[in-house]
C-alpha cells in the first residue's frame, strides 16, 4: 500500500519509494524517512497539501505528490 491510501494516526513502516526521482529520495532520506523508519500522518493541512508526519520524535511535512509513492505497511 502507498502512504496516501493510510488513515490518519495508524502507523506504519516505510517499505521504500515507487517512482521517485534521486533527488526526491535523497531528500526524503535526509529528513530521517527511510526504508524500515516508522511514521505517522497526523494532520491535514487547510488545503490538503502538505500534509504533516510524525516520523520518529520530528513532525515533517510531506507533499502530496510525494505519499502516493512511498509504499509502507502497517506497523
């Protein structure tokens, strides 16, 4: 399942990323969201977009575009 089809406050582990460009994983890995790390969304922002994570003690805001390719499983 991708990140963008998860309920809010369910947690889960990322498994890895399905179409993203190298800049966008290394990016996503510098924030601390790497394969086998835990996470969960925790709220939508006004407008839908980002929309806020908890992922391990530091909340990170995610763009939309980027959580229907982030594939996890439940935790």
């Amino acid at each position: 399942m991708t990140l963008d089809t998860v309920a809010m406050d369910v947690p889960v582990r990322v498994l890895g990323y399905a179409g993203l460009d190298a800049h966008d994983k290394e990016r996503l890995a510098g924030l601390g969201l790497r394969p086998g790390g835990s996470l969960v969304k925790i709220l939508k922002t006004p407008l839908r977009d980002p929309i806020e994570c908890l992922v391990g003690s530091q909340l990170l805001a995610i763009e939309a575009r980027l959580l229907s390719q982030i594939r996890v499983e439940a935790a």
